[in-house]
C-alpha cells in the first residue's frame, strides 16, 4: 500500500471480498493514505457504518463523529462511495453523446436499460468506470475498488473486455450501420453471421427486441467509440504499475485448488498480483495460537482430542453428547485439514504474492469497530507461512497435547 495505488479486491461469490477491501481501505487510511474506497452492495449495516446509505455519485468522508464512535481515530481520511452502476452507465452515455436527441434515445432505449441492468459485466464495467474516474481525478493516495460478485473471479476482467470486442465488433457495425442509411438490414440479418452476433448481444443484456438492439447501436455509433476508447484507458491502467490485484479466497479445497490456475492466467495477462487473503481461516483463537506459538495445537482444538476418552462410558448412555463429541471431531479434522492445505498452497505461492490469512470473526464483521478488529489481522504481526508448515507437520506426526 503506497501512495498513488489502487487496490482491485478479486475473489469468487461470497467470500468476503466487500468485507477485505472495507478493511483494506481502513487499513490503507491508518497508514496516513488519503483513501477511497468503491464498494458494490454491502450488506445493510456496513453500508450504515460507512455512512454511505445515501446514493452518492463521489465519495463521501466517514466523518470524525462515526470514526470516534468507532473507537477509531477521528483525523483518518477514509472516503467511501457504493457502487452504482445505472448511474455510472448513464454518466458515460452521457458524457460520450454530444447531440442531445441520440442521448434521450440511448438512455430510453430497452436494449440499452437491459445491458445496464442486468449483463453481469455491465457492473465490472462500471466499477473500472469509477476507478478510472477517481484515479484520473487525483485526489485520493489510495483507491481500493471491491469488485462484484461473480461465478469466478477473472470473469469480473474478462466481461468488460468481452463486451468491447462484441461492441466493437465489425459485424456488429456492419449488421447495424447500413440499416441507418436505409441498407438492406434485413438480409443481413437472415446471414448465419449476423444471427451469432445477435445470439451473443442477447446472452449479454437477454432477449430484446431487433429493433432495439438496432436503434441502440445507430444512436450509439459515436457513444461506443467514446466508450471503447475510455476501456482501453481503464485496461492500460489496470496493467500499469499503479493498480495491484489482491485476491479472497477461502481455505476450501475447490477453491485452493482453484488458486493456482486464477493466478498463472493473472501472470500471463500481466496484471500485478500482490496479495492473496485467505479468509475465514479457522477461529480467532486457533488463529492467534498459530501466530504466536510453534508449538502444541491450539488449545480449543486440542482439547477435542481428549474430550472422547475423558468422557468416557457417559457418551454410550447419552446418544445426544456423543453426536456433540462427533461434530467437534469434525471440526478439529477439518481444522487440520485447513491448516496443512494452506501451508501447501503458501509454499507454492510465486515469489513477490504476500499472502495474509484471516480469521473468522465470531461476532461478523458488520459495524465499524468489527471491521476496525478484522483488519487488524491484515496488518502485522501476520500468521506466517513457517507457522503454519510447523503446525501440519506437528499433525502429521500426530503430535497432541
Ligand atoms: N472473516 C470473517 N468473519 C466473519 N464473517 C465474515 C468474514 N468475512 C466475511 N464475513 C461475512 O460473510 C458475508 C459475506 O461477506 P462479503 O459480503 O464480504 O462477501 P463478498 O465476497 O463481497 O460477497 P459477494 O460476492 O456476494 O459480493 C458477510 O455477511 C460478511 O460480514
Ligand atoms: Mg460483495
């Protein structure tokens, strides 16, 4: 985290990608950095807590009255904004359009209301739209953008890009152009070519009328170059030295196994990732036993190994204990078995990816002060890769206490 940097917070649904970039962008402030943070549809209360209930086009100061409340120091610069797509779609119509009847019909036309809403791409689009706003703007040391949910975590680079080719393609200009000067659309629309580049405008924004999709595109000829070339900003900064990705992710084993291909596809587009954040790694007790101590188990899971025998003849008579016994085995087992697949994945991290592992948070991580205690565990002392390693071996050899 220096001065002038973005931070793109990656990772698949769900694993708490709002919550690290929330925490990043406290963290970042912290640091003295004057910090904005762009996030997309935070639950309720961190949106509260980041004083961003309001719809607001710029990021607006936490403000000194919710940081003391929060316990935290009233002087930090942490500016926050959510993410609205609609409306950084319209302000790039908007500002790419300069006749003013081809702007009404683009804003009014249902193909382009459809690709707005609801293409999954059209909200990467706009949050790369956001970033490029403020990091041209220059008025923040930090950006940290949270990034929208999506089935994997490359497909929030990759759908932009998509719909610059398909916007950008030459059938799509071919198809559409001629029919504003009175071409023949219609036969060019029978041609199996043309059918394809409609079937794939219509997997972006969903069924919409020809029509629509016509008019979009004649009222849009030079919106999309306007757009088109923005895009190719955003991308240049996205592979410039300013922007690092960090990427969430969890200790399963799908996604761990995941990783290492999401992160050579990273290298071979060239874009910088700096950091990898396990999230929701075991209980904040084992996490800090593991941090601090390179010896034993946790106490909390070592204690399990003994409960069976300590209790011993009672768990025959009591069917409902020995159900509880066995849940606890399993979360110790599966405890252990976090620990050594992310010792494994940390030893085959490329030199240059920090990895910083984080706790599940007991109480969740909704107001303030919770995000406040969570990004403690991004910031030192971490819990080291050696740490972990010591611990899966000490398994291994069936070490107890
Ligand atoms: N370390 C943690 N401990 C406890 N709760 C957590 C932790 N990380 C995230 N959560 C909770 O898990 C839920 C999902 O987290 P979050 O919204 O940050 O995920 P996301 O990756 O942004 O999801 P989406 O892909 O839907 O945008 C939230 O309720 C959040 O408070
Ligand atoms: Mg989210």
């Amino acid at each position: 985290m220096t001065k002038g940097s973005t931070l793109i917070v990656l990772g698949n649904g769900g694993v708490g990608k709002t919550t690290v970039a929330a925490a990043m962008g406290l963290v970042g402030a912290r640091l003295g950095l004057k910090t904005a943070l762009i996030t997309v549809d935070p639950a309720r209360r961190l949106r509260d807590a980041l004083g961003v209930e309001q719809l607001g086009g710029k990021p607006t100061s936490l403000g000194r009255h919710r940081l003391e409340a929060a316990g935290l120091d009233p002087s930090l610069e942490l500016f926050a904004m959510v993410l609205d797509a609609k409306r950084a779609w319209d302000g790039l119509i908007e500002r790419f359009t300069t006749d003013r009847a081809a702007r009404d019909r683009i804003l009014n036309n249902p193909f382009y209301r459809q690709l707005t809403g609801q293409f999954a791409g059209s909200e990467a689009y706009a949050a790369l739209e956001q970033l490029y706003d403020l990091h041209s703007r220059g008025d923040f040391d930090l950006i940290v953008v949270d990034t929208p949910p999506a089935a994997n975590a490359f497909e929030f680079l990759q759908a932009p890009a998509h719909l610059a080719r398909l916007l950008d393609s030459p059938m799509a200009r071919w198809l559409f152009a001629p029919y504003f000067l009175g071409g023949r659309f219609a036969i060019r629309l029978a041609s199996g070519a043309a059918r394809f580049v409609v079937r794939e405008l219509e997997r972006f924004a969903g069924a919409s009328a020809l029509t629509s999709i016509s008019e979009f595109f004649i009222a849009a000829q030079e919106t999309v170059d306007g757009l088109l070339e923005r895009l190719r900003k955003t991308e240049a900064l996205l592979h410039s030295g300013h922007a690092a990705f960090v990427l969430v992710t969890t200790a399963e084993e799908e996604r761990l196994r995941q990783a290492p291909a999401l992160i050579e596809e990273m290298r071979a587009e060239r874009l910088n990732l700096s950091a990898i954040i396990i999230n929701r790694f075991l209980d904040e007790e084992s996490w800090r036993y593991l941090a601090g101590s390179s010896r034993g188990m946790p106490p909390g899971v070592a204690a399990i190994d003994g409960l069976r025998s300590a209790l011993g003849g009672i768990l025959d008579r009591r069917p409902g204990l020995d159900a509880l016994v066995k849940y606890l085995e399993s979360y110790r087992t599966r405890a252990w078995h976090d620990i050594a697949r992310t010792a494994a994945f940390a030893q085959a991290l490329p030199a240059g990816v920090r990895l910083a592992i984080t706790p599940e948070i007991r109480r969740g991580v909704l107001g303030l002060q919770q995000l406040a205690h969570f990004a403690e565990y991004l910031e030192e002392p971490r819990l080291k890769e050696a740490r972990l390693r010591a611990a899966a071996m000490r398994y291994e050899a069936g070490v107890s206490l």
